[in-house]
C-alpha cells in the first residue's frame, strides 16, 4: 500500500515523479504529493487523484525530488494527512511506505521536546527525528532515526541544498533504477522502466545514499555491493493501449500470458521441489487464495497428492503443523500476511517455493525458490491476468507431477482463453447489474472458480456477492433466492454434472434467475436456465479458466454499466503490504 518514488538527475524532477506517481496509483490513490529540492524545500500535496490534482505541482523546481501516492492508514485522507512529510523547519521532507508502531510514543516524546506536528500520520515522527540529528549529513542523521523505529519502512528522505536523497527499507518494497547520471527510487519497477532497465532491489535494513550519477549502498553501516538486474518488462505493457480501462486490456491479455507463463517452464530445482514433496500447503491471499484453492481441487485428485490450502492473515495466528512443500503464491509479491506465513514456513523447516509475478519482490527473497509467471504489469487494481498466470504456473505443477499428462491440453489452453474473450454476456450484464446480490456457485474447481467471480463482482461493480460450493446453498443462504437474485452456476459435463443440474433446479423452484456457465452444445442445461453462457467442451483444466475469464468479463461489463471507477475500486490497493 502507498507508492513512493525519487528522482536525482539532470531532468526537472517535478514531471518524472508526477508520472512515476501514476504508474504506482495501483497502491493508493487517496491523496498524493511530492517535494523537491529546489532553493528551499518545495511542497505540494493534495488530497484525491493525481489527475484531478497535478496542475497544482506548476513551479516546483528541481532536479531532486520525492513522491508519495497514499492509501491511508494513519489518520484519513486529507491534504495535511498527504505524504510527504516535513520537520518544524520544512529543511527536510520524507515519504514513505509501511507502518511505524511506535509512532504514538515518538510523537510524544517529540512533542515533549517541542516538536509541532501537523498531521496525524505516523510518517510525520521521521521527519522530525530526522531535524534532531541533521546537522548537514542527511545520510548520518537518517541513520540514527531508523534504529529508534519500530514497523516497517520504506523511505525516502531529501533536506534543502543538497542534492541527495537517502532510501531505506525495512519490510517495505524499494527498488534503485541506474540511468546515465540518474538515479530513481521506487516501490516497484513500473516508474523506472520508461528510464532503464537496470534495477538495485534493496534488501531489508539497507540504507542507500543518491546523489546524481551515483549511489552507494550501506548494509549494518558498512557499504555493500548489490547486483544490478536487468528487468524483463517494458513500458509499453503498463500502456492502455486503446482499452478503455487497464482491466479489460488485462483481460483481453490472457492468451499471451498464460502461453508465456506455460512457456517459460519450470528450472531444474523447482521441478526437484516439486517431485520430492509428499504434501504441499499454499500460503495466498484474495484472489491468490483462490487459485490455490483451485489446485487443490486439481492436483489431490489428478496427481494423489495432499494439499493444505492456508489464508496467509489466518496462518500466523492458526499455525497448521506443516509437512512437506510450502509454496506462497502472490501476484505482488510484497502481501504482509502471505510473507509472514512464508516465513513461519521457512522457520519450521519446510522447502519453500514462491509463486509471484514480481521479480526481485520480498517473497523471492524469502523462498529457497522462486516460480516467476509472465503477466507482465498488472495496473488495474483487480486481478485478472496474474489470476489465469497464477493457475498457469499451479497447472505446470499439476502437469509436472502427472508426468507431463496434460503437456498438450496446457500448451492450447491459451486458444480456449482467446475463444471466450468474444462470449456475448449482454443479456448476463443486464441482469446483474439490476441486482443488489448474486451468488456464485460451483462444484469441485468450479467452488473456487465461483469464489473468485463472487469477489472480482464485489471489488469493482460493488453488487454483493458470495461464491459458494453449490452443495451448500441450500444450508442457509436458500432463503436469500428471490427472482431479484440471481445466480451464476458453473455446471460442465463430469462426475458432478447431474447432480449441479439438480441444484439448479432448485434455484429455479425458488424463482431464483440462473445464469449457466455450461459447454457448447449443452441444450439440456440451456432449456432449464434463464441464460446460457457457453464455454469450448475442453478438458477440465481448460474450463476451469475460461469460465473464470467470462466470470471476468461479467465483473467489468457490469461494473462498466453501473459506471463504477474499474481500474480504481473504492478503499482498495493493490498491494496489501499491511497486516
Ligand atoms: C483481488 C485482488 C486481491 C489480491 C490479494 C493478494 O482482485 O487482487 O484479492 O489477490 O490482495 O495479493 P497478492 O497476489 O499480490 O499477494
């Protein structure tokens, strides 16, 4: 949550930070702000959007300067709460990403000493602890602040005069980009990449001093070398390219990603991982949840093999006794809940795997290994084409552990994706979009499926919705059918076809709208439903992803009717870097 950015160089600042800003909107978008070092420091912060907003950044000078886009936890969107954060003075300016949980007894301790405080964040305490050891060396006075912090940071620091900026991180994501006689700082990769592909992911506890043109990295206060990496995404995949929304180019993304995640492979020492485990339990949260829920209706059944499924914000309170593999799946890479379970598997001495999207990101670093699906940027803030790359990455295990079974069916998958991307679900929109609630039901993969189209219908068209194994309906949530509720049923030929068309059923006998996800040529389960939805009559893995990508398709068609902000859902961000 929040995107910070920095810039030291010859450009004017102000227009680099602004547009570093927009591409890490995904994180908080609640209010903004950037400072730079002009002859004095220079601020302007305002709450809402950056685009209803950036005509005010007019005039601030500078080749230096940092930026912040928030998604408040301390203290409510407002101007005065916008990152970033000056001292007394207004010498020296900060912004930053993560959470200090001792801000309340700093505060007063500075208050104490005569600090004034302007907002109610916590990030303010830096700045001021910083205005009691700066003495001209911003880097030696950001460096006996950090150790009175308790929390995690990511930060970046500036004072008037100097062209410098002090970066660092614990437990919050920064990355360095390396220009020619440049240097950026971000949360992610996504601002640097219009700059240089050459990129310093900072380890936690690093402290890095920028000045134009060169950096140096400290570690324990000693300097250290860290390897520059080449970054394998470009600019244009963070482009709307003629879509009217992020969303739906991401959506229209999924034969290309899911090929390339497919193509990509497993290395050598995953696939030992992988073949050596006899249990496996995924660590994930949301939508990642989901597609780890969906492996585990694939591979226990497909390749005998136990799978646990664990919700990382449960796991660190409900630690489960852990065997075998342990694989976190993230699409950021940076879930606090999912990297803290991560951890608790790694302490308990199981081989962990990381399933993520994000190169360099912390669960890459926590996990023995790292399993990298190429979705390319994901901006839009629900998940779609880091969902079906998830279930690529999952579904190479699942093949991996069947002896390359399903080599075929997973190299064409992308072809049945394609299919369904041009599905009519016009009459389906309609039908939604009038509603307060939907239910989403399925069977087996489909449950999950089903939790997954409940979720992304809530995040963005904000109708209610729940996904539930079709089963239980009937034990509680029957009496909420009305024929102004209506319900999505994922029903495909297989062990559990008959007895979902007998469900459906009952729905209908409640006067429930059914919506039918079912295969080409299915008349039988056409004539008993409002709305037939066909997908291609595939192999189970297959349909287990195009009925999901029309369950996509639903969400944003109906979220676009009812003109909801897609890419932007309310109180949302991407990264959920806090507990
Ligand atoms: C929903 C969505 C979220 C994320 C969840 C975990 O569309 O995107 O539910 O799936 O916050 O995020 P990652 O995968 O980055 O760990």
């Amino acid at each position: 949550m929040c995107g910070i950015v920095g810039y030291i160089g010859r450009r004017d600042a102000t227009p680099v930070l602004i547009q570093g800003l927009k591409r890490l909107e995904y994180r908080g978008y609640d209010s903004f702000g950037i400072a730079t070092v002009g002859s004095a420091i220079e601020v302007y912060k305002k709450n809402g959007r950056i685009s209803d907003g950036e005509a005010g950044v007019v005039g601030l000078r500078g080749c230096t300067g940092i930026g912040h886009t928030r998604w408040a936890t301390h203290g409510e969107p407002s101007d005065l709460n916008a990152h970033p954060h000056t001292d007394c003075s207004g010498r020296i300016a900060v912004v930053h990403n993560g959470v200090i949980e001792n801000y309340g007894e700093l505060k007063r301790q500075l208050a104490g000493r005569g600090h004034t405080f302007r907002s109610e964040t916590d990030t303010e305490v830096i700045a001021h602890l910083i205005e009691e050891h700066y003495d001209g060396d911003l880097l030696a006075a950001v460096n006996a602040t950090l150790p009175l912090l308790r929390g995690s940071y990511a930060v970046l620091a500036i004072a008037e005069d100097t062209p410098q900026i002090v970066a660092a991180r614990d437990a919050s994501p920064l990355v360095l980009g390396v220009g020619d006689a440049e240097i950026f700082a971000a949360s992610d990769m996504t601002p640097l990449l219009e700059y240089t592909e050459r990129v310093i992911f900072l380890e936690d506890g690093d402290v890095a001093d920028l000045a134009p043109g060169r950096y140096t990295v400290y570690h324990g206060g000693q300097t250290v070398e860290r390897p520059i990496e080449l970054i394998n995404w470009c600019v244009e995949d963070t482009r709307k390219g003629g879509f009217a929304h992020y969303m739906l180019k991401e959506i229209y993304e999924q034969p290309q990603s899911f090929y390339e995640t497919i193509r990509a492979g497993i290395d050598e020492h995953v696939r030992q991982m992988v073949m050596e485990a006899d249990e496996i339990t995924l660590v994930a949260c949301g939508t990642s949840y989901h597609t780890a829920l969906a492996f585990k209706y694939l591979a226990e059944p497909l390749c005998n093999i136990p799978v646990r499924v664990e919700m990382g914000s449960e796991f660190k309170y409900f630690t489960p006794p852990l065997r075998g593999l342990a694989i976190a799946v993230s699409q950021s890479g940076e879930t606090a809940d999912t990297i803290a379970a991560l951890k608790m598997a790694k302490a308990r001495n199981c081989p962990t795997l990381a399933i993520t999207n994000m190169q360099g990101s912390t669960v890459t670093r926590v996990a023995d290994e790292t399993l990298l699906m190429r979705a390319g940027p994901e901006i839009g803030v629900a998940a779609t084409k880091s969902y079906t790359a998830q279930l690529a990455a999952l579904m190479e295990i699942v093949n991996l552990r069947c002896e390359g079974a399903f080599d075929d069916v997973l190299s064409h998958a992308h072809l049945a994706i394609g299919d369904v991307l041009l599905q009519d679900i016009n009459e389906a929109v309609a039908l939604c979009s009038k509603a307060e609630h939907v239910f989403f039901v399925g069977r087996g993969a489909f449950y999950p499926v089903s939790m997954e189209g409940a979720l992304k219908m809530k995040e963005i068209s904000y109708v209610h919705a729940e996904g539930y194994a079709a089963g239980e309906l009937k034990h509680g949530p029957f009496a909420l059918l009305t024929p102004e509720t209506p319900v999505v049923a994922v029903c495909t030929p297989g062990p559990t076809y008959g007895v979902m068309a007998s469900n459906i059923k009952e729905m209908k006998a409640r006067k429930a709208p059914v919506i039918a996800l079912g295969v080409a040529g299915d008349t039988e389960l056409a004539e008993i439903v409002d709305i037939f939805i066909p997908i291609p009559n595939t192999h189970l893995l297959v349909q287990v992803l195009t009925a999901s990508v029309v369950l996509q398709l639903l969400a944003y068609h109906t979220a676009c009717a009812l003109q909801r902000d897609v890419d932007k859902p309310r109180n949302l961000a991407k990264s959920v870097t806090v507990e």
